[in-house]
C-alpha cells in the first residue's frame, strides 16, 4: 500500500528564512510542500536556499496562483487552517494521511474570510495570551510532527 504523504500549505509566506525551514521539514518527513503566491520572496532567494541547506531536491514543491486554484485541485482533501483565531487545539484533530496543514503569512496570518468559511477545520496552537504567535516554521513543525506522531510516524526511522 502506497503511503499518502501529509500536505504544508503557506499561504502567501513573506520571510524566506521560515519557508526554508519549512522546506527542511517537509524534505526531512515527506512532505509535501505547497507554496500559494503571491510569495515575499524569489524562490532562489540566498536566504531562502541557505534556510533549506542541500534539502531543495528532496521536496516536493507544488506552486498555486490562488487558494482556491489547491482547493479545487484536492477537493476530496481535509484541510486544517492554523490560526490563533481558532478554537479548538491543534492537538484534538485526529490526522490522516494525505491531510493539508495550512499557514497564513507571517504578518497576518490567514485571512479572516477563509476562517470564518471553515470555522470548524481552524485549529490553535495554545501559547500565553499576551504572545501574539509563534514562528511560521515552529508552527508548521509542532503539527505536523503531531500529525505524524498520531500516524505512527509512517516512513520514518
């Protein structure tokens, strides 16, 4: 049985040192990697290259022009949209292989009209009230190795 990997999304990443990071993720558990554009960088970026060390060429990166171009293509997929607006804690999903993982930028976050569309796949990372976020690439590695915890780590020695 072919294994179905997880699914990052950055939803229009601005700071090219946290996507390199998170490319590393992605490269490091068979991730797959979406990129929504417009990005806040070029994708040969020195930062953005140097974040992701000699990884680039185990990720598999897929690129959209909009959101709703990846909803459309994976409209059988589960979405969860990580956001400090959400209610329930990122840790109270029980993931599935093939689920995405979606990110805001890092200024904003996602857009308020893509929560409140699908208020119950919008998940929380709980931190201290008086801290506005974490780090996109933190954010991005504390779900995803939930998720893959949750799934017994498929793939990974």
């Amino acid at each position: 049985m072919e294994r179905r990997p997880f699914h990052v999304v950055l939803v229009e990443p601005e700071i090219p040192p946290n996507t390199g990071n998170v490319a590393r993720t992605c490269a490091a558990t068979g991730t797959v990697l979406h990129l929504v554009r417009p990005l806040g960088f070029e994708v040969d970026d020195r930062h953005l290259r140097r974040a992701g060390l000699d990884y680039w060429h185990l990720v598999h990166v897929e690129y959209h022009d909009r959101f709703e171009d990846l909803l459309e293509e994976h409209a059988e997929g589960r979405f969860f949209y990580f956001s400090t607006k959400g209610k329930r804690q990122y840790a109270e999903v029980r993931y599935q292989p093939g689920d995405f993982l979606v990110f805001g930028k890092e200024t904003r976050g996602l857009p308020d009209a893509l929560l409140e569309r699908f208020p119950e796949q919008t998940v929380r990372i709980p931190m201290r009230p008086d801290i506005r976020s974490l780090n996109l690439s933190n954010s991005v590695a504390l779900a995803l190795f939930e998720a893959l915890r949750q799934n017994g780590f498929p793939g990974l020695v």
